[in-house]
C-alpha cells in the first residue's frame, strides 16, 4: 500500500511538470503588424468615412468607417507608402514603417490645395533577383538620400513635384537607375535593379509618356539604333538602357498603339544620359514644309519633326500645357539649366533663314536670358534672340560685340501669355515680326552668319565659359527654321497653326 500511494505521487510530480513545461512553451514570434489611422478633411481636419485607403507596395485596401478609421492587419514588416484620394477633397499619403508584432499609426489628410510635395519608394535587388540592404539611394534633381532596409525597401519623404532619376549603389553590386514622376501628395514606386556597367560605355535613362494624357506609358520598347540593347518601359514608364557605346546615337521608342519616334543622345563613358520621350497618337505635322530645315514641335522632347531628323538632345525641361490648351504639347524651362541642344551644322550659320517660334515669359525679368540662339559668350560671334530690358532682342555678332540687333516691344504686358517670334533674314533685308506683325527691320545681311561658327543651337540657356549661364523662364513651342525667307503671309500662317 505504502509503495502504490509513493507511485502515484510520483506520477502527479510527472504529469504536473509536463503539464507546466506544455504551458509555458513559446509562442511564434509574430511576423506582421497592423496599420491604423484616420482619414480626416485636411481643410476642415474633421473624420472622413467611405475614403478607399491603399498601400505601396500594395497590401490589402480598405474603406474608411463612419468615424474616419481604417484598419489594415497582416501587414508584412517594412516600409510602406499609405495614401488616400476623395474626389473633391482632396490627396493624402505618409510614409511608414511597420514593426512584426506593432500597430503603427498612419493618420491621413487629404488636401483641397496640393502640398507641391510627393513620395518616392521601391526596392532595390540585384541582377539574381536578390534584396539588397543597405544601397544608397538619391536622386537627379537633388533630393532627399535614404539607405535600403534588411527588405531591400527605401522611402523618400517631402519630394517636390517633378520628374526624377532615381540612383541606387552599393560598392560590390552595382549602380541601378530609375525615373519617377512625383505627384502632389502621392506616392510613386521605383525599383531599381542594380547591374554591373563597363565604365568606359555609358547609360541612358528616362521615362516614355503620352502626349494626350500626359501620363507614363508602359510595355514601350525602347531600342539604340544599329545595336542589340533595348528595354521595355515598365509600369511607371521608365527605362534603362545599359552599356551603350559613346557618341551621339540614335534612340527609337515604339509602341503597339502609337507611331514610333527617334530620338538624339549622347551617350559618355561611365555617365548617364537622362532620355525623356512622349510618344503621340497625332503627329506633330508642319504648317509650312516648303524650304523646312528643323520643326520642334517641343511636345514634351526634343523630336524633329522636320525632313532632317535633327533631333535636339532635352536637358532639365518637363512638359507643359501648349496655347491651345493640350497638356504636354510644349516644353517648360525652369530658367537656370532646361534647355534643347541641337548639333551644329553650317547651314545654321547661312542665309536665307526665316526662324519662329512661340514662348511664353513666366519671370523673373533677368536681362541677357537667352530664349533661342548659336552663340556662346564671350566669343562676340554668333545669332541669338533673347530678353533684355523687358523686350525681346534678336542680336547678331560679327566677334567684336558689334553689329545690328532689332529690338521688340516692352513685353511687361504679356508676362504668362503666349507669343509669336518670327525673324526673316534675306538678301536685302531682315525683319522681326510679333504675333504677325512687323515690329522692326535692318538692311543687308546680318552679321553673325558665318561658316566659322560651330557653336550648337541652344534653347533656353546661353552657354558662357565665364559667366554663370542664364535662361530663359517659361515656356517654349512649335520652334521651326526655314532654310528661306517668308513672306508676311506665311509668318501668319505660322501664328495660326
């Protein structure tokens, strides 16, 4: 009996330490969290119900309730992009983190008056599809710089408004690149892939878009001319086309539902050449083709839509809304590095010549801010046209300073409108014309045409090897020479296109 009773306390001692070790095991650790928020008016700051609330990269999407509140669970840990847009309130989006195990609050607002700032955010992986951490990332504009998280993820907060190139490097893997368009208060995403590139080719970048809507375009190919690279546009509409031979080549970008276009750029050794394109389902078509030597139809790029396909390399310049109101039929030049380069040829040196085009001056008025020209300061030798004490001036520089200039009217009075500038160089005579009309004349043949001067054409900027350069702010469109003189009827013809 004694040794049954010590049995069954044994058993007891047994089953209850089993019982207690089953207790206390661990439990997994915990391998998501949750987002949590409110959406409120950013205007008013009260709750918003019915707002559809997203992530980037996406996680689930979700409706705020009757109080404003939204709840996203099984978030995977790592950075996100939470956003939110009501038709007639507004857009609002933050930048997070989530933590395995953590709510994190992401309270949004959504502003009837855009911020002017945006969010960039990717991953960053390697050629075998690998997640990088530590990458640095910055971008073309300067931005805001980041480092990559053990996920690969970046985020870039309080970006303004405009188009990027986003760089991603790390020593022992490689450099990567990718375009992004920021939009007021919302996020875009650029992954960038990180490749291997010989240093003595180089690398274009850029983004295709649609003329029409002015939105990026995806599944574009975009090829170099007489060479095997080529790239497809992804969602975003970016590409990158790497170890490309250096020298001026030839990129043409097509797509299924649009007309191909070429376009000039020149590719340097261990540099990268930033290549923006929009691709139209209506052509650009000349007004005037008798005697066309170069059309730009400035539709967002430097394409020639002339006979010549003496396409302009694009620098700093965006699209813009053109006279007759189309988004992205004109370019816009930010006054101090935008500008279109056209390589010199000797025709651009000669007469007869007739040279037009439409801008628009946005200020501030800067005196000697080159609007179009073939002239580098201070040589003394060449043509331009730029804006000076509040006129629009065209000049011509025989290398000493000297020479005849026709000056314009006071265009004070036309700050954010269009104009037309038209300047006819003949055998007897040279005209400016303004919107049409003849503002003023100088006889004989101008000085500053001559076969000696092999300065490019530049649009929007004076290059000078002494001086900081200085451009034009605004506008620009439809610019186009003529390799003859035209005449009063034909110029109107040109203002009515």
């Amino acid at each position: 009996m004694f040794v049954q009773t010590i049995i069954r306390l044994l058993m007891c001692v047994v089953l209850t330490s089993v019982i207690t070790a089953c207790s206390t095991d661990p439990e997994p650790s915990p391998t998501t969290g949750t987002i949590v928020g409110v959406v409120y008016d950013g205007a008013a700051t009260t709750p918003l119900p019915q707002v559809l609330v997203t992530t980037m990269p996406p996680t689930s999407s979700i409706l705020s309730d009757a109080e404003g509140k939204f709840r996203i669970e099984s978030v995977t840990a790592g950075a996100y992009i939470v956003q939110a847009t009501k038709p007639g309130i507004g857009s609002g989006s933050t930048a997070i983190s989530v933590v395995a195990g953590k709510d994190v609050n992401a309270d949004l607002f959504l502003l009837r008056v855009p911020s002017g700032k945006g969010i960039i955010t990717g991953k960053i992986s390697d050629e075998s599809g690998g997640k990088v951490a530590g990458a640095v990332i910055t971008t073309t504009p300067p931005s805001n710089a980041a480092a990559s998280d053990a996920e690969g993820r970046y985020v870039l907060d309080g970006i303004p408004v405009g188009n990027y190139v986003v760089k991603a490097a790390k020593t022992g893997v490689g450099v990567g690149y990718a375009g992004a368009i920021v939009v007021s208060d919302l996020g875009v995403e650029a992954n960038v892939l990180l490749l291997e590139q010989d240093p003595l080719k180089g690398r274009i970048v850029g983004t295709v878009t649609n003329r029409e809507l002015s939105t990026p375009l995806s599944g574009a190919v975009v090829t170099v001319r007489s060479t095997s690279i080529s790239a497809t546009t992804d969602a975003s509409g970016n590409f990158t086309l790497n170890n490309v031979p250096t020298g001026q080549v030839t990129v043409d970008a097509s797509h299924a539902l649009y007309p191909t276009r070429a376009m000039n750029a020149v590719s340097t050794a261990n540099e990268v050449t930033i290549l923006n394109i929009t691709l139209s389902s209506t052509p650009a078509i000349p007004a005037i083709t008798n005697g066309l030597y170069i059309y730009y139809p400035c539709d967002g790029d430097g394409y020639d839509a002339g006979p010549n396909g003496m396409h302009a390399t694009a620098k700093d310049v965006v699209s813009a809304t053109d006279r007759n109101g189309t988004a992205g039929g004109a370019l816009k030049m930010n006054g101090s590095s935008s500008m279109l380069e056209c390589a010199h040829t000797d025709r651009l040196n000669e007469t007869p010549m007739t040279i037009a085009f439409w801008y628009k001056h946005t200020g501030p008025d800067i005196d000697d801010a080159l609007v179009l020209g073939k002239y580098i300061h201070p040589s003394g030798a060449g043509w331009l046209f730029l804006l000076e004490n509040e006129e629009m001036v065209a000049c011509f520089f025989n290398g000493n300073f000297t020479g005849p200039r026709i000056d314009g009217p006071k265009y004070n009075s036309n700050v954010d409108q269009w104009t037309h500038i038209a300047f006819v160089v003949g055998s007897t005579s040279s005209k400016l014309y303004i919107n049409g009309t003849m503002v003023g004349s100088t006889s004989g043949r101008p000085d500053g045409f001559g076969a000696s001067i092999t300065e490019p054409m530049k649009i929007g900027i004076l290059r000078s090897t002494t001086i900081t350069p200085v451009g034009m702010k605004g506008d620009m469109d439809d610019v186009y020479i003529f390799t003859r003189a035209l005449d009063a009827s034909e110029i109107m013809t040109l203002v009515n296109q």
